[in-house]
C-alpha cells in the first residue's frame, strides 16, 4: 500500500519541504498546514515553501513558524512533499532543473496528475488532498490537533463547495465530523472563508454586470483584465469562487472565467455542472484538473483565447464528447 510506504518514509527521515501548486487555494494549503504539524510532532523538521504568498481569505489558518517565504526550494531535505498538484512544474520552483531532493513523494486527487514523484499517491476518488493528508495522519498514529483540525476542514469545505458539490459523500462528512470533534470551528471557518472587501464586492459588481453568455445559455462567462483589477483594487486573491455565479445560471453547463496574467497571456477556469469534463478541455492546453473543475492557461490575444476555448466548450457540448 502506497499510504504504508509514505508512513515508513517518514518515520526513516528528518528533515522535510512540503510545498504545492502557485497561488494555493483551501486544499493546497490547508494540506500542507496539517501535514507539516503533524510532521512536527514526531519530531522532524518540516517547511512549507510556495511560490505564491498565503491569500487573505485563508490568513486565519495557524501558517506563522510554518511557512518559509522563499520563491525557491532552498537548503537539504531528505524529502519533499509536493500536494494537491498535477504537475510539479506548477510548483513554480523549478523552473530550470528537477528538486536536488532525493525524495519526492507527489499526494494529489486531480484526474491529471502527471505521477511525477518517486512515490505517487493519487486517488482521483478523494475529494479533497485534505482527506489523503487526514488518512495518513491517521495511519501515522497521530492526534488530530485543533490546529490540524481547522487545517483539514478548510480542505473539505472549500473542496465540495461547502459540502454543496457533488463530490460531497458520507465518508467526507463524517471526516468532517472527526475534524469538529477534534477542534475545528464550523462556524468560525465559514465566516472567515466567506468575508469579502468593499473591494472584491465592486469587482463582483462589475463581473455580473457584463456577465456574457453563448447564443444557446449553456456556456457563460467572466472576463477579468488587469485595468479591472486596478479600477477595483483587486487581485487575483479577490476571484476566488467568482466562477460559481456563471455556473449557478440556468440552463448554464459550463462556466468560464478569462483572467489576464500578461497583455497575450490568460489564465483559464472551468467549471461544470456534471455533465461535461471540463478536466478533458482542459488537457487541450496544457492544463488540467478534476471533472467538474479545471483550468489551463493560454497565449493569446483575449479575443483568440476567447474563440479558442469557448469553441473548445462548444464543440463538446455540441458532440456529447467527454459527457457521461
């Protein structure tokens, strides 16, 4: 069993890196949180490096002494934990040469997961990294902390949409139930994740303003430039789950959400409501994620990245390519 060959790992060595993918959501880093405490408590030391600063909505999870503020894999490990990240050139830390890590060990749930580690625990079944990160916490023989608790609750919350998405089964609400037992606030966790600036409300109010739709209502989207960022006074932390309001449209199957990282360069999120395999459009360009949510980024002018991927969407829903 993989879960059993992570556990020996990490009872033979010391000294650990966990990071994951650019700009970490709830899973990502509520997955490298709880596993680095729990790492700590064995006695080992235990980092987590990103790319990417920890995002406002997420700063009330217990991340000071935890992560290092480095844009790069620095000094020895004797592993390296990279979670919830399909590929680890997402990591944006090694853009020139593989980890001089003699182990990595690669803990994801994406359909797209490249298997890039020495060891490679991807259960696409899971819906959260959050509930790998909990099995082997578990299977180490470690008390699930409050810290720990908040941690892994945040994963699950954020992963099923508030326990709304489909992907929210008894085994993740009883898990969740464990994560309460043992210290996490619902209540608490939910008013922190859902505040929202003055700022991000002009920025919603500006997307839904201009909200565009295909001819046929099943496909809608969001355009976010960097002059609307500057208008509003936003960031790309602001966008977090702004795609569910597209998504949330009737008669909507597939929801878009255009955000410019460079005049020629957009990032893309695609989000379905069950039918269509947005993971599947996703690999197209170079991107990847789970069934129901993926994304990928794309070169281009907004107008040609716009046709290219709302053809893409259309061209599947149109054919029942990649529908169950």
């Amino acid at each position: 069993m993989v879960i059993a060959r992570i556990a020996d790992e990490i009872k033979k060595k010391r000294v650990f890196a966990i990071t994951a993918h650019v700009n970490p959501e709830g899973d990502a880093l509520g997955s490298e949180l709880a596993l680095a405490i729990a790492l700590r408590q064995l006695g080992k030391e235990a980092s987590v490096i990103n790319f990417d600063p920890v995002p406002r909505q997420l700063r009330f999870l217990p991340h000071d002494k935890v992560i290092k503020d480095k844009k790069e894999i620095e000094g020895s490990f004797d592993a390296l934990f990279v979670l919830d990240c399909g590929d680890i050139e997402r990591t944006n830390l090694f853009k020139d040469a593989p980890p001089s890590v003699p182990l990595v060990i690669n803990i994801d749930h994406h359909l797209t997961n490249k298997k890039f580690g020495h060891i490679n625990w991807v259960e696409e079944s899971a819906a959260a990294t959050g509930e790998l990160i909990y099995y082997l916490i578990e299977r180490l023989g470690l008390r699930i902390t409050p810290d720990i608790a908040v941690c892994l609750y945040t994963t699950l919350l954020t992963e099923t949409g508030n326990f709304n998405y489909s992907n929210t089964s008894s085994k993740v609400l009883r898990i969740a139930a464990d994560l309460v037992e043992a210290g996490a606030d619902p209540w608490k966790i939910a008013i922190s994740l859902g505040e929202n600036s003055p700022e991000r409300l002009r920025l919603l109010g500006e997307l839904l303003i201009n909200i565009e739709k295909s001819r046929d209502g099943k496909i809608a989207w969001f355009t976010i430039t960097n002059e609307l960022f500057e208008r509003t006074k936003t960031s790309a932390d602001d966008t977090e789950n702004l795609i569910n309001y597209p998504r949330s449209l009737v008669g909507v199957e597939v929801a878009l959400l255009f955000r410019e990282v460079s005049p020629d360069s957009y990032k893309i999120s695609l989000r379905s409501k069950g039918a269509v395999n947005v993971a599947e459009i996703a690999t197209r360009f170079a991107g990847g994620g789970h069934k129901n949510a993926a994304g990928c980024l794309v070169k281009g002018s907004l107008n040609i990245v716009k046709d290219l991927v709302i053809g893409a969407v259309e061209s599947v829903i149109s054919s029942g390519i990649c529908k169950d």
